[in-house]
C-alpha cells in the first residue's frame, strides 16, 4: 500500500481568479476560510465497468451501489474519499489502499496539504444534502464533475482539522455501537413476540384443525381504471397496510369504479384484508382487520377480503394466526409469479388453524394484544433511541463545522447562508420571488391560495432551504415564521415600482394583481438566481398545491428544526413538534399534533431537511 503525500494543489482544477497564495498563509485555530473543492484535492471519475466486478478478485471495487465488490485489478492506489456519481445518495466512503473504481464513481485524492482527508470525509456528510440538490437528470440522478469542482469547502489550520476529524472518530465510533446494541434490542423485542405469537398457533390444547375455507368465504376486490365512470367509493388499497393490524378510516384515497357499487364488495367490521398480488413479495399476506370503516368502503383488486361464515371465529385470534410469522411464510413462498409476486383464494382457502373453543380464543386474543402493545411501546423507545442518536450525529457535526468543538472561543466563520445576490436588491428579489410563484399558482390554477400567509411561508423556505436572502428577519408567529413588517414594504415598493399589489377581497383575503412590470420582473429574478433557480423550482413544485395551512405547517416545522440544529439540541421526532406547536405561538395548539409528525416524514421523505443554518426564528417580542 502506497500513499500519496506530495499534499499539491491541482494546479489545473483551481480557479483562475483563486489567490493560492491565501492557502498557505498560515492560521490560527479561529481562522476558517472556503474555498472550491477543485483547489484541495484531485477529482476523478473511474473507467471500469459493472462486469468488471468478479468474486475472486484482489481489490476492492467501488460502484454506485452500497455494496463494495472486489476486482482483479486496481486503478487507484492512496488514500481516497468515494462518491457514487448516479442515484439517490451520494454518501461518501474514505478509503486508504489500492481500489477500483467505477465510470459512474468519483474519486477525491492526491489532497493538499491544508486539509486533512478525514476531517474532509466529514465535512461531505454534514454537506449530504447538497449533492441530491444539484444532481441532474428526470429519472435516474447523477453528477457532473463541476459538481465536485465548484462545491465550497470551509475549513481552518489542519492542527485544528485533525483534532476535530479525531474528536468525530471518537464519538461516531461510540455512536455506531450505541446504534447497533439498539437495533439489536428492538430486532429481540420484535423477536420475542413473533416467537411467542408463533407458539400459540402450534400448542393450542384442546383445538379443532380447519382449513380457512370452512370458516369463511373469500372475495377479490373491486377492479378500476382512469377511464371508469360509474359510482365514486373510499377504498382501502396496499400502500394502507404497512404493518398495521386494523384497517385505517382517515386519509383513505377516493376512486370511480365502473358501474354502481355492488352490495356484496362493501366492507363490513370484522372483515379480514389480505395483500394478493405486489412487486414487493414482503407486502404478500400481510393481513388487516376491519374493525370499522368508512360508508361504502371498497378494497383494491390487489387485496383479497376473508369473511368469516361462522359465529365460532373469534376475528382478532384469526387476524393474529394470519399474521403470524409461520403463515406470512407459507403464504409468501406459495405465491406464483415471476416478477410480480401473487396469491389467490384458493393460497387462504388451504390454510389449516387450530381453533380451540370461542372463549379460549377471546383469552389468546387478548394475551396477544396486551402483548402487541407492550412490544409497540419499547419498539417506540428503541425506535426514539435511534432517531436520537441520528439528531446527536447531525447536531455534532453542526457544532464541528461551525467552530463550536474548539479548545477555546472561535471566531468561526463558515460560507455564508442564505446568500446575497448581486445586480438586484433584497427587496426587489423579495417582490421577484413572490411574482415566480404567484405565476407558478397561477399556472396550476392555485392563484386563490396565494394570500398573505402563503407568500410569507413561500418567501422562509426560499431564504431557508433554497439560500437566498430577501432581507428578512423572522419571528415565531401565530402563522408560522413571518415578517410581515418586512413584507408591507416589499408590497409597496412592489406597488410603486408597477410590478404586482396584493388586493384585498371583501371576504378579508388578499390576492395579487399583477402591474406592467410583473413579467420583466419574473425575466430579472430569474436571471439573477441562475443555477439557484433549480432549488426555488422543485421548492414552488411542492408548496403550490399545499393549502394555506399545510404550508403554514410545513414552514413552522422547518423552523423549529433548524432552530433546534443551531441550537445544537439533538434531534427527535418529539423535540421537534413540541419546539413547532407547544412552544411555537399558543395558536398552534389548535393544529392535531399528527399534523406536526406527517409534515416530519413529509420532510424527510422528499429530502429537505434542515441543516441548522441561516436565520434563526426567533420569539416574537411584545
């Protein structure tokens, strides 16, 4: 093993009005600078291929999967940070030795001696949300090498880098098996209920053995299309299972089926639901009860429906025996299909339960329940332990690349967030923002939605999410994050200057008129935000079909999050409601706090996350 240790910037990838000299003027601990990431170290993308890949192979070989595969040759051999080029993560892997790399790989290496490789590897993580946003492409995301080059690194003296980078060793050593003995007690609790469950269904004393189709009667669910045009019906499809045990009544999705409703496809309580066809061949034979549902609720055609013919079935001891481990697994490895993974009636007809008398049955039932809700509530607490440890990983990073983990006070300065943009003012930008949407409301046919409140929730997430500064300072306030004084001088200048007003209808709603100078002002903004415009794009995407008060909702929670980041607070699904409804304004104790938790996953699951920078939002002063 080699090792590269010449510490020369790449000459060829530093910008040609970057003063070098600035890099090796030496700097005490508080001193931070940023520079492009093209100035510290080499940029590489591999040249081998997916069937270069070969189990008997010497090197490891890096792809665009997780995985790390092995390979007859090497391409590389120092110390290197990898980084896939294609999909939805783009999480970095630091590696000394001789390795492969794929054509669709990056590697960083050859690094200057002003940084240290490790505290760089962090420093990519704490950044992880930055590669996903400027990745290209409709289906398929991937990078382009400006993409590395131009990303801005700041970092202080590499004394102070290596302490930092050990210090995050350390602590994210300590961290992993704090994560791994969590995830391994909850896989036990999970464990010991299944076991438990599992013996009941084979020691039963007493019981009759019956096949399925002697208690109960089956039925596929209804069939539908777009082009459908018979009666509107709530129906309960695949994506409502995941690992519930009763069929949900709220947020269920609303089809035209073709024809009228047939009497015999409703759904009654104490129905059974079963997962029947589905790419995922996990999602097969999971099992629902109905418990109660809406009026005229129907199931999906991937669904198969067990109605019990006989009053000697208690429904939960079924649903249990349906859900056990034994029964999930003759199920599954009875499915047909190649691709598509699938049971029929005749998968649940043939299925043997040992029945004992109906009374017994009520008392397993009840044993499995308490049980069940016993297991849910240390699931919830590992569960708890794992987000924590995550909000203590993200919340310590915070801290390491904004000086905070230094010996003594720092001066700390880090690239600047939200950012000011030349050859238009903050005000102008602000009225310019706020024209780009109301024409993006306008196009999707929401220009009714677009009042007072949601320009505002629009404007924090354009400073918070997308970078920019609008001149802003926001408050905690009963509508979320405003600063409406800021907003009433934006609305007269946007007034004075002819570019747009917002009118007020007689039902107290404001709504905007657009002037003479509304489309050249939409020309200019975009013009001055350049590649930023990508952000504020998929940003307007998601927020203009939201109603008032889901953009509201969405914008207070953001907040309160990233409050908490800069707080250095570490971070849980509780701490984060409770900062955005409890100890945000007293209105918002008005909102379910189930609102709060859907936004949370909402967030997570389209990837915006905060990163505990820019504009805290502070308390509104009285």
């Amino acid at each position: 093993m080699s090792k590269d240790t010449s510490g020369k910037l790449n000459d060829a990838a530093v910008p040609s009005n970057f003063n070098t000299s600035k890099l090796n003027a030496p700097r005490a601990a508080e001193e931070w600078m940023t520079v492009p990431l093209s100035s510290l170290c080499t940029i590489k993308n591999g040249k081998s291929d997916t069937q270069d890949a070969t189990d008997d192979g010497l090197y490891a070989f890096f792809d665009r999967s997780k995985v790390i595969k092995k390979s007859r040759r090497y391409l590389f051999d120092c110390e290197a940070l990898i980084i896939p080029g294609e999909g939805t993560e783009f999480i970095p892997r630091h590696f000394i030795g001789k390795f492969d790399l794929h054509q669709r790989a990056y590697a960083l290496y050859n690094f200057s001696k002003e940084i240290n490789a490790r505290f760089l590897f962090y420093y990519l993580i704490y950044q992880k949300d930055y590669f996903p946003r400027v990745a290209v492409g409709a289906t398929v995301k991937s990078l382009r090498m400006r993409h590395f080059e131009e990303l801005q690194i700041a970092f202080t003296c590499i004394e102070e880098q290596r302490r930092i980078a050990d210090t995050l060793d350390k602590v994210f050593e300590s961290l992993e098996r704090a994560r791994i003995n969590c995830a391994l007690n909850l896989q036990i609790v999970r464990s010991a209920f299944e076991s438990y469950r599992d013996a009941i269904f084979v020691t039963n004393a007493n019981s009759h053995f019956k096949r399925l189709d002697e208690v109960a009667s089956f039925r596929n669910g209804a069939n539908f299309t777009k082009a459908s045009r018979g009666q509107t019906a709530t129906i309960i499809g695949v994506k409502d299972f995941r690992d519930r045990f009763f069929t949900p009544t709220e947020d269920l999705a609303s089809v035209t089926i073709d024809g009228d409703i047939n009497e015999e496809d409703v759904l009654r309580a104490n129905d059974l639901l079963t997962v029947r066809s589905n790419g995922n061949a996990d999602l097969i034979g999971r099992t629902m009860l109905v418990e109660e549902c809406p009026h005229n609720a129907l199931h999906s055609g991937f669904t198969i429906r067990t109605r019990l013919i006989t009053d000697d079935v208690w429904p939960r001891y079924l649903c249990h025996f349906m859900r056990s481990r034994a029964t999930r697994k003759r199920l599954t490895n009875g499915g047909t299909g190649t691709n598509i993974k699938s049971l029929n009636q005749g998968s649940l007809a043939s299925l043997v339960c040992s029945f004992p008398p109906l009374a017994q049955q009520k008392l397993l039932a009840n044993q499995l329940d308490r049980f069940s809700n016993a297991t849910d509530r240390l699931q919830g607490v590992y569960e708890e332990k794992l987000s924590l440890l995550d909000g203590l990983k993200q919340s310590l990073l915070h801290k390491a690349f904004s000086g905070q983990l230094h010996q003594r006070q720092s001066k700390a300065a880090v690239i600047p967030f939200p950012i000011k943009i030349s050859n238009i003012s903050p005000t102008d930008l602000h009225i310019g923002v706020l024209a780009v949407a109301y024409a993006t409301h306008e196009a999707l046919h929401r220009a009714s939605d677009f009042g007072h409140v949601k320009a505002e929730k629009i404007a924090h997430m354009v400073e918070a999410y997308v970078g920019v500064d609008l001149g802003r300072a926001p408050v905690r306030d009963a509508a979320g994050p405003n600063d409406f004084p800021h907003l009433k001088k934006v609305e007269h200048r946007a007034d004075k200057a002819g570019y747009l007003t917002f009118a007020r209808q007689p039902s107290g709603a404001y709504r905007v008129t657009k002037k003479a100078g509304f489309d050249s002002l939409v020309t200019k903004t975009r013009t001055a935000l350049a590649d930023r415009n990508q952000d504020l794009d998929k940003l307007l995407n998601l927020m203009t079909p939201m109603t008032t008060k889901q953009a509201e909702i969405f914008a207070t929670v953001y907040a309160a999050w990233n409050n908490l980041l800069m707080d250095g607070e570490p971070i849980t699904d509780e701490r984060i409601v409770h900062a955005a409804r409890e100890d945000w304004h007293s209105d918002k104790l008005n909102i379910p706090r189930d609102k709060f938790f859907t936004a949370i996953a909402w967030i997570r699951a389209k990837g915006l996350c905060p990163e505990g920078k820019g504009k805290k939002v502070e308390a509104k002063k009285h």
